[in-house]
C-alpha cells in the first residue's frame, strides 16, 4: 500500500502517474474538493480520473452512476476513479458493470510496482522518509522523542548550508553538485580536488577538496537514510527492555505483523460518534481460552483489537459485522470462530461507554496490506495504538 499522501499531492501523484504512462494531463478541481485529472493520448484516446483525495472519502454508488453518465456524454474512453479513502460495495458493483477502473492505495502500490513508477512516487514520498520512518517505529510501540526526531530532520538543513559554504569557497556551486541541491553524490574530478603548488598548502587543498566532494553527496533527503537505521538499532534495543511496558514485544521480534501492512480508514474525525482505538496482527492460528484455531488452507487469520468508546449521547450499535477487511480489492468479512466471540452485547455500546473488543478475519496468506473498513453510516475514527495488544482473549464466565 503507498503510504497516505496530503490530498493535493494526491491528486497530483496521479497526474504525474499518467504523465509516466503516456498521457497528455490537466487538472480540474471541483466545488465538492473531488478533483478531475483529464488525460489526453497521442492516439486521441481520452481519459478522466475522478479522484477523491482524503482518506475519509467514501465513494458511493451515486457517484459511479454520476461519473458514467459523465463519461457517456463526453466520449470518455478511460475511466478511472481513485481515493485514498474507500468504495462503497454498490460502487464496486457499477465500476464492474461498466468497466470503471477503481484505485484505492492498494490497488496504487500494484500499480507502481508492476509499471515500475517508484521513481514517480518517490517524489511524493522521499522527503518524508524521516516521518515514514518515526511512524513505522511508534506502530510497534518505540517511544522516539520530539526533540530527536527534530534534531535529525535539523541535520540535513545544517548539511546543505554547510555545503554551500564549501562550494561558494571553491568558485560557486556548479559543476556537477546539480539542481536538486546536492542529493546525489557527484562523480569524476573536481577542480577544487586538483593539486596546487607548495608541500603543506597542496595538502590541505586535498583535505579541502575531499571534505568538499562528501558534504556535496549529502542533503537534507540523504541525512535521514544515514540517521533512521541507527534509530533503528536503537529502537530494537529499546524493544528488548521496554517492550512489555509499551507494548512491544513478539511483533517486532517476528517481522512486524506477520508480513501485512495494516491500515484503517475512518468515516469521521474529531466529531466522530465512534472513537475506534486499534491494533492488529496476522498468525496462523489463535488460542483462545485453551482452545487453538487454525486458519483455513492458504490463509492466515488478521486479527483487530479495539478500544472503542461511543461519543454520542445515546446507544450506538457498533458490531464485528459493519466491519470488513480489503486485500487487494478484495473484501473480507469477520471469520467466526466456534465457541467464542470478541464482541459481546451484540455491539451496543451506551452512551460514554468504553469497551475492549477484538475480531478476527481470514485473509490470502500471500496478503502484504489489509485496510479495514466500516460498510454502515456510523461516523468512526480510528486511530492505531501500538500500546493496544492485539490478543483475542474473553474473560471466565463471559459469553
């Protein structure tokens, strides 16, 4: 899955993705914040992505029906409709009947990969290596400080004025230090290398020159690829003493989350009627109260433990089947296990209520993302919680 690009550099991913494949574009922002990217081909072909950038969209089959009729009426050849967000089931279906391609971040990262576009994404998503970086360490619960995570980001700012100075001291930053401000490093001779007349002077200008050429292979986008493995390092010591006070522990020691990129996406955000606190893990089987479940045949459970508090002032009904699980465009509701469920009360949470619940999924073992989604109007939020261990448990005597 690519990572959750900002909605305006979203949609220009997407041109510029087109742009790589072929395509003549232009953008078309529209008065509901949806966006229309508007492709034209050398063999007059005419295309239209009609994007919806925020991770809390959720196209309907309205739009579908709208967005065909569009394309009907415009000879539209290519029709694609792509967010960050998520597609409604009766969206899917229309998409099928009338040939609408759908992309979604998943179906995204295919694209990149089989295309081999990772240059193309990577202008969106080089810079923010470092935060890339800070995020994936604070999933498996790694406290990383503030001030650190500044004085790294800080580091590359230092590296390129330092740089410059060195390059104004040798006649100017031409030559091959190139106009993206020196994030690769520079190859052959330089002149300020060569020799100069006179022992401990030819010295130095060797030093200088030496010292000249590795500040011009560095840059603010180079200096957190240097820093990020030794924070790293550090975090995995980190894990091997404080994992049981955050919540670390066997993830990290076994790959993460089994091998799956696991990600939410919310329906609301801060006037959600459902606050949705989350962590999740793949495996092979679970122990439930004694009782082990295994997987069915090429498949691994995924399962999602919640802290979910109900904000609204009345009974909210939030249960395991308004939930679902996208691999790869493909959607999975919960897997029952015999015997046990994580969900008691059938999902009615009172008003103020908090409550601990899990569910669990079956989903292709050669899965590498999973997006869990809600299918019914109520507005949730979820927001990942490394310290939240992903365990299906049930206490004695509950049902």
């Amino acid at each position: 899955m690519i990572p959750e690009l900002d909605p305006d550099e979203f949609v220009s991913f997407l041109a510029d993705l087109w742009d790589a494949r072929g395509w003549e574009t232009s953008v078309r922002e529209r008065a509901d914040e949806t966006h229309f990217v508007i492709g034209k081909r050398g063999d007059g072909k005419r295309g239209v992505i009609y994007v919806f950038p925020t991770t809390t969209a959720t196209v309907t089959e309205r739009h579908l029906k709208q967005f065909v009729g569009f394309c009907r009426k415009r000879g539209v050849d290519v029709a694609v409709v792509a967010t960050q967000g998520a597609f409604a089931e009766g969206a899917r279906r229309i998409a099928g009947q009338r040939s609408v391609h759908l992309l979604d971040r998943s179906a995204l990262a295919n694209t990149v990969e089989e295309g081999g576009f990772e240059d193309v994404l990577g202008e969106y998503t080089e810079a923010s290596g470092l935060d890339a970086a800070v995020e994936k360490l604070e999933e498996f619960g790694v406290p990383v400080p503030a001030a650190l995570v500044e004085r790294v980001a800080g580091a590359g700012a230092a590296i390129d004025s330092i740089r410059e100075r060195f390059d104004r001291g040798d006649g100017g930053a031409g030559g091959e230090s190139g106009s993206d401000g020196g994030s690769r490093a520079v190859g052959g001779t330089d002149p300020a290398d060569g020799p100069s007349p006179g022992g401990s002077g030819e010295s130095n200008r060797g030093h200088f020159g030496a010292l000249t050429s590795h500040l011009r292979g560095l840059s603010s986008r180079s200096i957190p690829a240097v820093v990020i493995p030794l924070v790293l390092v550090v975090a995995f010591v980190l894990g091997a003493t404080m994992g049981p006070a955050v919540g670390l522990g066997s993830p990290l020691a076994s790959g993460g989350d089994g091998g799956t990129d696991v990600s939410a996406v919310s329906t609301a955000g801060a006037n959600a009627t459902v606050d949705v606190r989350w962590n999740a893990k793949t495996t092979d089987s679970l122990t439930v109260n004694g009782t082990t479940y295994d997987a069915p045949s090429e498949q691994k459970f995924l399962l999602v433990r919640m802290n979910v508090t109900n904000r609204d002032g009345a009974p909210t009904q939030f249960g395991q089947s308004a939930l679902v699980v996208d691999v790869a465009g493909e959607r999975y509701a919960h897997q029952p296990l015999d015997g046990v469920t994580g969900f008691p009360s059938a999902g009615l949470f009172e008003p103020g209520e908090t409550r601990e619940v899990w569910t669990v999924f079956s989903v292709p073992e050669n899965g590498t993302s999973a997006t869990l989604l809600t299918t019914d109007e109520t507005g949730v939020r979820f927001v990942r919680d490394p310290s939240l261990a992903p365990e299906a448990t049930v206490e004695s005597g509950s049902d």
